[in-house]
C-alpha cells in the first residue's frame, strides 16, 4: 500500500491514499479478474475434474469483480473532480468512449465465437443423447410389455389354489430368483387375465388402492416360461393375489413382477446412464452458458478498467507537464522571472509550445532589454543637458525631470504633490511658466521668472497624454542664438535615435501573434498586460526622442563610395511587414556616390516610414511605392515615389525647414536633416506632387555627384 501510495504519488501526482487505493486496487483487481477467468474457462473446458466442481464458486466470485471496479471507477471521477484538470478530464471521457466501443465490439466478436464453438457442441451432444435414450426406451418397453402379456396370460389361466407346502416352495423358489434377477418391470392384471398396468414397480405400488396383499401357491413355475419363450423371455418372479378389503369377492387381481435376462437390463442401465448424461449436460449447458457471460463480462470489466488506469496514467502526466508549462507561463508573465525558461522534455504538441513560449521570452527579455539600455540613455541625455526638461501627464502631474530644470525653476518640481499648481503656489514667479506649460498644443516662446528670460517650448506626446517641456535659460548674451542651435542640432541627434526604435516597436507588436500559444488563460492575461506595458513603454520613449531634439552636436560624416542599388536592395529585402507594395527600378551600371552610408540608410528609412505614415493617415486601400534609380547629366539620382496624397501646398516651400512637417503629429527634421546631410556632400533634395495611375502622391529626388576615380 505504501508503495503503491509513492508511486501515485511520485509519478502521477496524485494525493497518498486515493493515490494507493487506485493503482493498488487496479493492480489487484485485475489480477483476480484474470485469475478467475482462467480458472472459468480451465473449468468449462474439462468439466469432469476437480475445476469443474469449483464452477459454482467461480461464478459466485466472479459476480463480485464489477462492483471492485465501479468503486474503482467512482474513486478516479472523484480524483479528477478533485484535481479540476480540464485537459485531463477530458481526455478520460475521450478515452473511455473509446474504450467502450472497443469493448462492445470485442464483445460481439467473442460472444459469437463461443457460442458457435462450445455452445453448439454441448447443444449436439445433449441432442444426441435424447435421441438415443428414446430409441433404446422405446423398443425395450414394448417388447417388456409383449412378452408380459404372455406371461400373465399363462399366470391367469393356470391358478389353481395351491396348499401350504406347495405356496411354501413356490415362495422360495420366488425368494432365490428375486435374489438373483434385478427387478425391472410389474404388472397388474384382473381373473380374467386382461393387462391393466405396466410401469416401473415403485410407481406400480404407489398407485394401487389399498388392497389386502394375500401370497398365494404360485400357477406357474419358471421353467414353464422357458418352454414357452427360452432363456430370452422374461422369468416369472412373484405372483400374488390381491384381495379387496372389505369389498365382497371381485375378479381377483394378479400382482407380477418380473425381471430381464441380463443383456435386457444391460440395456436398460444403459438407458439410465444416458438419462443421466442427458440431465448432466442440461445442467452443464445452463452452468457453460452462464460461465460465458461472466467471462465476457470479466474481459469487458478489466478492459475497462485498463482504459480508465491508462486514462488516469495519460492525464495525470499531460496535468502535470501542463501545469509545469502554466506555472512557468505565471512567473515569467508576473516578471518574477524573466529569464526562466518553460520544460521541454518531450518532442510533443506540450512541448512545441513550450517552444514556442522560450521565444516568446526571449523576444520578451531582448524587448526588455532594449528599453532599460534606451531608457539609460535618455536619462544621461537629460541629465547632461543644459536645457531643462519636465515629463507632465495629462493630469498636470510633473513625472520627471533633469538637474537642469531644477536648477532654472529654483525648486524640485517631483515634491509631493508634483502638479503644476503646487509649483505655482510655491514660487510665484513660477506662475506664468506653469500656465504657459500647461497650456494645450505644440508651442514655443519668451518667458521671464524675475530677472531671468526664459525660452519655453512645449511639445504634446503623441499618446495625447502630457506633453514635454524644455526651458532654457537666455538670460545671458548669445545664449538665445545658441540654444536654437543646440536644439536644432539635438533635434537631428535624437531623430537619428529613433531609427532603432521602430525595428523594437515591430518586435513588441509581432509578440501579440504569440498569445493563442499559451494555453493558461491566467498566464495569457497577464502575458497581455505586459506587452502592452512594453509598447506602451516604447511609444512614450519615442515620444520623448520626438520631443527633446535639443542642444547637441553632430556627428562627423565618414564618406565613402556607396552603391545605390545595393543599399536599396538590401533595404527592400529586410524591411518590416506592412500594406505597402515596393516596386524598383534600377539602372543597371549606376556610377557609385560618395556619401557616408549611414546617412544614406537614415534617408532611405526616413522616407519609407513618411509613405508609409501617410498611406495609414490618408487610409490608402492600393498602397504603392516606387523606388528608382538612374543617372541624368553627370547626376545620380535616388527617386521615391508614393500614391499617399501628396504634400499640401502651402507645406511644399517650407517642406525641408527644421519643425515644418506635412504629417499629422510629425516633428519636422526627418526632411530637414536628409537636405542638410546630401548638401553638405554636394547633392541635393527635391520634392514634388504627382498624380500616379493608382492616384496622387509625392516624390522625392536625391541627386548625388558620382564618385570620381
């Protein structure tokens, strides 16, 4: 029992009793079930041993064997009733349906098999049996019943009264035979010698009416029968008078008995041994019959009961890999720990999804990863700026902030309760600087906190929740001319920063693809909550790069000769998933450019994503993009062509100025940087509205000086 408890235990995570009483009760169950049916089947097939005396108890005990395994099946509904395993629940019912259709087939199949075989042959030989007992009964009754008609007849007609002496030897002679000859038949006759009754002599004596039995001196003596009939016919035993009593004086009635020479009740113990075999068959074809029925029902039940232990087995295994996988799922969807990493033990649909879930984790943890690196970043940009800049919610609420804001405002703005107001009521001077930060839009301008001016530019998240504000101070002679430096400069620094950000953001959202893979519903919902908490991240760190290009300085450009159509290939080839379809033109032996290449990626990145915005902006349903490249008058040229709707007209002069954007919510230096980059190389950029054959657009042409040798 112990053993049996460690083993539900250790194995199939079950609780130690039920644990024990299930699999050690299965084990045993099954054992006395196949015992018994040997011993039924060991019986039937040889019914004159000592087995055959056992099928009575065999079939009793055997009556016992469905009950075991219904307490057997009722304890496993509880156990999994108890354990509320879904899967493995329903892989019970799956299996015992299949296991009940099973069974009753193989039933069919074996009941008919036994039927047509042992049945069928006790059936022939119980057949037999009658026929030959009605054959041997038939013939030997009606010559006993001829030859006793003769004999009584000779019996009436010589009875004369005989005196003492002469009844004395008769009776003696009558006492020797009887002790020699088996009793077989009786007859009953009146005076007359008319044949009254034939019959078995208990029966004879039973009928009779109650008559006064009187011995009286015999009419005929054995030897005259021999004269008559030889040794062949019957010999007179015993005749005796019967007298009525009380009755006056009847016909006198004639009581003989006789016997059969020996090969006549040879055949007549013949008889009765086929009558007895006859008997015994019945019983043995009833006791067979029912023999089979147990049997049958035996195999059924022990199948039975073998499909609901595999069952068990099979569920408690896949309930336990499962709950491995969902509590693994739980913790790193809880981020109690994000590295870790689901079981994969078996090559099986569990573990394809475990698989699939370590992905998930990885892309999860990198995800993570990147955002904690870029979140670094920032914070050292902001903390080394010169410009202060303030994170404010929707709610006024000052989320952070660098040195330099607290330094220019003169107090820590994240003191509780960190609000705008807060701030005003603190410092009074603070009262035009917060109203002019918690105003709404994208704005800029002069402020003055006491002697102090102030440049304010606040600038709304694209979430449309808070806002960025950056202040600096331009107090101080040619600082003002400096800060729209520095920002312009920072603005062309940050945008480039971004760029890394959208392959991040695409990675975040393709983990939504992911969430049917996990099968808990718990694990999935928090799984959810923190994917969304990761975009939600990203956009706001893209937000915070749209919105503090400020106050820094480029890098230096490193030129080299640069294959235009290369670059392009490469770009189309690995590009992100989206509506757009990307069509090239190519010249084939383009002259190389000298350009730094990292510049040119920016550009081409840029542009794409601007088509790509204005085509979700303007809900395009044919999305095209046409990128070409050629040579024309000592000139390459970079040519990208959309059907987005074009640039509006009062943008296109100031297309490529710092701040100006034709998109809802752009920032305005995409544009800007690509014209001063490509000029500073000795190119230029053009921009133009075209009407295309799936409607309008824009276009945009790089020119570049070929590379000289």
């Amino acid at each position: 029992m112990d053993a049996a408890a460690q083993l539900g235990r250790r194995r199939f995570g079950l609780p130690a009793l039920p644990g024990a009483l299930l699999y050690g009760g299965s084990a045993a169950v099954l054992l006395l079930g196949l015992a018994a049916t040997v011993l039924l089947i060991a019986s039937i097939q040889y019914p004159s041993s000592a087995l055959g005396a056992w099928l009575p108890s065999l079939l009793g005990a055997s009556r016992l064997l469905p009950f075991a395994i219904g307490a057997l099946l009722i304890l496993t509904v509880l156990l999994f009733l108890r354990e509320r395993t879904k899967i493995a629940t329903s892989l019970l019912m799956l299996m015992l349906f299949q296991a009940a259709l099973a069974i009753v087939m193989m039933l069919l199949v074996l009941f008919w098999v036994v039927n047509t075989t042992v049945t069928s042959s006790h059936d022939q030989a119980v057949d037999d049996s009658v026929a030959l007992s009605d054959s041997l009964g038939d013939g030997l009754l009606a010559q006993a019943r001829a030859e006793l008609a003769a004999v009584a007849r000779q019996a009436a007609a010589a009875l004369p009264p005989l005196d003492g002496e002469g009844a004395a030897r008769i009776g003696r002679e009558l006492d020797e035979l009887r002790g020699a000859h088996d009793l077989a038949l009786a007859a009953v006759f009146d005076g007359r010698g008319g044949l009254e009754h034939v019959s078995p002599v208990s029966t004879v004596v039973e009928d009779l009416p109650p008559f006064t039995m009187q011995r009286i001196s015999a009419g005929l003596a054995p030897a005259a029968l021999s004269a008559e009939g030889g040794d062949a016919g019957l010999l007179l035993v015993e005749i005796v008078r019967l007298e009525p009593a009380g009755l006056g004086a009847p016909p006198p009635l004639l009581w003989i008995e006789a016997s059969l020479p020996p090969a006549a009740a040879a055949d007549i113990r013949a008889i009765e041994q086929v009558g007895q075999a006859y008997k015994a068959a019945r019983s043995m074809r009833a006791g067979v019959r029912q023999a089979i029925y147990i049997i049958c029902y035996n195999i059924v039940s022990m199948l039975l009961l073998l499909a609901i232990s595999m069952s068990v087995y099979t569920g408690s295994r896949l309930g336990r890999r499962l709950g491995e996988l969902s509590g693994s799922m739980r913790a790193i969807a809880a981020m109690e720990h994000p590295q870790g990493e689901a079981p994969e033990t078996k090559n099986d649909e569990v573990t394809a999804v475990a698989r699939s879930f370590n992905a998930l984790v990885a892309k999860v943890s990198a995800t993570l990863g990147r955002e904690k690196r870029i979140r670094e970043e920032l914070e050292l940009i902001q903390e080394s700026l010169d410009a202060g800049v303030l994170v404010i919610d929707g709610a006024d609420r000052v989320r952070r902030c660098n040195e330099a804001a607290r330094r220019i405002l003169g107090l820590n703005p994240l003191e509780h309760p960190a609000t705008l107001e807060s701030m005003a009521r603190r410092r009074r001077v603070l009262q035009e600087f917060c109203e002019a930060a918690a105003g709404g839009g994208r704005h800029s301008g002069e402020i003055a906190i006491g002697p102090v001016k102030l440049w304010l530019h606040v600038e709304p998240r694209e979430s449309g929740e808070g806002r960025v504000v950056m202040v600096t101070d331009i107090s101080q002679p040619m600082a003002y001319e400096q800060m729209r430096a520095k920002q312009e400069a920072f603005g062309y620094t940050l945008h480039g920063l971004k760029n890394p950000l959208q392959p991040l953001l695409y990675h975040a959202q393709a983990l939504a693809k992911l969430d049917e893979a996990v099968p808990d519903p718990a694990a999935r919902a928090q799984l959810v909550k923190r994917r969304d908490a990761i975009l939600h991240n990203i956009e706001r760190i893209n937000e915070q790069v749209d919105s503090m290009r400020s106050m820094t300085s480029e890098a230096p450009k490193r030129y080299v000769r640069v294959d235009l159509n290369r670059h392009v290939e490469r770009f189309v080839k690995h590009r992100k998933p989206s509506g757009a379809d990307i069509k090239t033109a190519l010249a084939a032996e383009l002259p190389a450019v000298m350009y730094d290449e990292n510049e040119l990626k920016d550009a081409i990145e840029n542009l794409y994503t601007n088509a790509e915005e204005q085509f979700k902006q303007n809900r395009i349903a044919k999305q095209e993009l046409i990128i070409r490249t050629q040579e024309t008058q000592e000139v390459v040229e970079l040519i990208f062509e959309d059907n987005a709707g074009g640039i509006p007209e009062d943008v296109m002069p100031q297309i490529f100025k710092p701040h100006v954007s034709y998109k809802t919510g752009g920032q305005g230096i995409g544009l800007a940087r690509i014209k001063r980059a490509i000029e500073g190389a000795g190119g230029s950029i053009a921009a133009a509205n075209v009407q295309g054959p799936h409607g309008p657009g824009a276009r945009f042409v790089l020119r570049f000086p070929p590379a000289h040798d």
